[in-house]
C-alpha cells in the first residue's frame, strides 16, 4: 500500500505530541518561596525586688592594733613563752628577763627605808620632847628650830627611799613581759638566752590584733556627701570585702562589716577620700596587708525593675531590649537606672514581661523567634541549688 503524504504528516504530529507530552509528565516541579525560619533565642522575665546599690574600691586590710614587744630593762632573756602564730589574750606572760639584780636593788632600798624611818622615829620623839622643854626655857629656841629642821630633812629622805622602791618595782615589773593587747604572735627575732637592750631597734616579735579587724579603702571624692550621710545614719552602713583587687570580677566573699571612719582630709593628688570599715574576723579570713575588693551599700531601691545584664542591648543613640510579642519580637527603648555585674535596674518595660536573653546578634523588629528552654544540666544545677 502506497505511503501518501498525508499519512507522513499525521505520524510526524503523533511523535511530537507523544515527546510533549512525555516531557510535561516529567518536567522537575517549581520550587516554592522557603517560609521565613524562626530564630531560636532564650528569654527572661522582668522582674520586681529591692535591690541595694553599691561603690566599689581597692582596700587593704590591717588591724585595729599591733604592737612590737620590745624589752624596757637590759638583761638576759631567760625565758619565752609565747610561740610564733599563738593566739594571747591581753596581760599574757610573753617573756621574762633576768631579775636578779633588780631584785638586790630593790632590797636594798627597802632596807635604807628602814634605816631612815627609824630615824626619823628617834627624831620625832626628841621634837616633842624639846617643844614641852621650851615653854620653860629648859632647852632653846634654836636647839628646838635644828631639831624640827632635822625631822623634815628626814621625812623627805623617807619619801625619797620611797620613791627608790617604787622605781625599783616598775623595773622589775619591766622584767615580765606581758601582752598589751589580745592577738596573734609574729615570727620571733630572738632566743632564750640573748642578752637585751632597750636601745636594740628590733623588737623580740609583734602582736597582732585579727579579731576585729579593719579594711581601709579610697573612693572619688564626689562620693563624700554620700559617706557622711551613711556615717550619721542610724543604722551602720554595710560594707562588704570580696577577695582580690579587680573591682570588676572580684572573688569569694570574705566578710561583712560596717562603715566607721571617714578621713579628715581629701587626697589632693589623687582626688579620693579614705575611709575604714570594720568586720569580724573569728575564722582568720581577713589578714592584716591583705588586698580586697570593698563594696560599700549606698543606697537601697525598693521594687525596682531587674533583668540580668545580657538582656540591655546598646543601640546608636540609647538602650534597648528586645520583647516577646506572640511568635515575635519587637525593640523596645529602656533606660538603664543601675548596672553592676548581676543585675540591670531599668525603666520603659513592664514586671513581667518576656524579654530575649540570649541570641539577640540575629534579631530585628518583627523577627519569628522560637523560645528555647534551658538545658536539662542548667536546670537540674538551678534545682540543686538551696
């Protein structure tokens, strides 16, 4: 059978529609626009307490009264009694010296007292003896005058041997060596057996007070109205010591103590003013030349707006935070009233509102947010935690 030409055509259009639609059937699928993925950030809620405020400075710790022992009377050291790094209470035996010669002085003025009372006895009874004599002119008047001279010279030798006894008993007091003050004992300089000198410029050791103690700091002089006001407050104003000297990350808690002293005068050079705190000390914690950190309270806001310090963001020309609105954020301008490296006290939000903590380098007004929760370790510590 004769192929025509229209049959040729016909087969030709039957190929191409069968191609078309083999490729339409198997065409990729157009990808759809990706719907705008929700960043994931940590939140925190506003919060209302009373919060104190505090100053900072660098301090140094040192005792309310230290004593080098040095020996009053020369003489040969026989014993010691305290040991380094004891603990002595006022009036404790520290050390004694030889005495002995002391000890013969002393006898000997008491004897010469004697000698002199008994004289000044025998003197007195011939006065009155001489003063019934002269109403009848048995003796004279100028036998009677030496006799009443000789009586007071007496007297006064007798009050001078007295005055001999009494310097003798403060030498020899001189010889026991007690503590002038409750502390602790330094390193000693000296053994038993060592000859002393008042004149020697080296002390046989120190006592140290540890309990109290005190802390002295500097703050800028612009802070004097407030330290006068805490100082005529009725309450003691708190002052806390943090071990270390960087006032921006200090360590561990060491005590608690109040304000006592304001100095009478501002550094010139340096602009501050020097005041003293003082702190128990009864577990030894603060050591007299010790460098801390002091946190002075110096005031006290009730019901302030907190959040922790991550939260306030700095934008070009103030503050802000981010706010939880729904599934999104929106900027929010804040004023920061306080800061230290707990706590923000700010203005412009509300108590419990949910603001971003975490996360915040990605976000923009209106940004989708996907609130995390913490992790099971964080929370299991915060549980933990008394």
């Amino acid at each position: 059978m004769p192929i025509t030409k229209k049959s040729v055509v016909c087969a030709v259009l039957l190929v191409a529609l069968a191609a078309g639609a083999a490729w339409f059937l198997n065409k990729p699928a157009t990808t759809r626009l990706a719907t705008p993925t929700a960043i994931p950030v940590r939140v925190v809620q506003v919060t209302r307490q009373d919060v104190p405020r505090y100053s900072s400075g660098i301090g140094s710790v040192l005792s309310l009264h230290s004593v080098v022992i040095r020996p009053q009377v020369d003489g040969i050291l026989t014993k010691l009694l305290a040991k380094e790094g004891q603990l002595v209470k006022a009036g404790d035996l520290l050390a004694s010296i030889d005495d002995r010669s002391i000890r013969a002085a002393l006898d000997q003025a008491r004897a010469q007292l004697a000698q002199n009372q008994a004289q000044l006895q025998v003197a007195q009874v011939n006065l009155k003896r001489y003063k019934l004599l002269s109403v009848d002119d048995g003796v004279s008047k100028q036998t009677y005058d030496q006799q009443l001279a000789l009586v007071n010279q007496l007297n006064a030798t007798v009050q001078g041997n007295q005055a001999a006894i009494d310097a003798a008993q403060v030498q020899l007091s001189y010889t026991q060596i007690r503590s002038p003050v409750s502390g602790r004992v330094g390193i000693r300089t000296v053994d038993e057996g060592n000859f002393l000198r008042m004149t020697d410029s080296q002390g046989l050791f120190s006592v140290t007070q540890i309990d109290p103690i005190a802390v002295e700091f500097s703050l800028p002089q612009q802070m004097l109205p407030t330290l006068q006001r805490l100082l005529r407050a009725q309450d003691p104003a708190a002052v806390r010591v943090y071990q270390g000297a960087d006032s921006d990350s200090p360590g561990a808690l060491l005590g608690n103590g109040h304000l006592t002293l304001i100095d009478n005068q501002v550094d010139s050079g340096t602009g501050t003013i020097r005041a003293k705190a003082e702190f128990d000390n009864a577990q030894q914690v603060l050591w007299p030349g010790q460098l801390v950190t002091v946190k002075i309270q110096t005031a006290l806001d009730q019901g302030a707006l907190t959040v922790p310090p991550t939260v306030v963001q700095r934008g070009l020309e103030q503050h802000f935070v981010y706010r939880l609105k729904g599934q999104q954020v929106e900027a929010v301008p804040v004023q920061v009233l306080y800061q230290d490296s707990g706590l923000n006290i700010i203005s412009g939000v509300q108590a419990g509102d949910l603001l971003v903590s975490d996360g915040q380098s990605r976000l923009k007004p209106g940004s989708q947010v996907q609130v995390l929760s913490d992790p099971p370790q964080v929370a299991q510590a915060a549980e933990s935690k008394p």
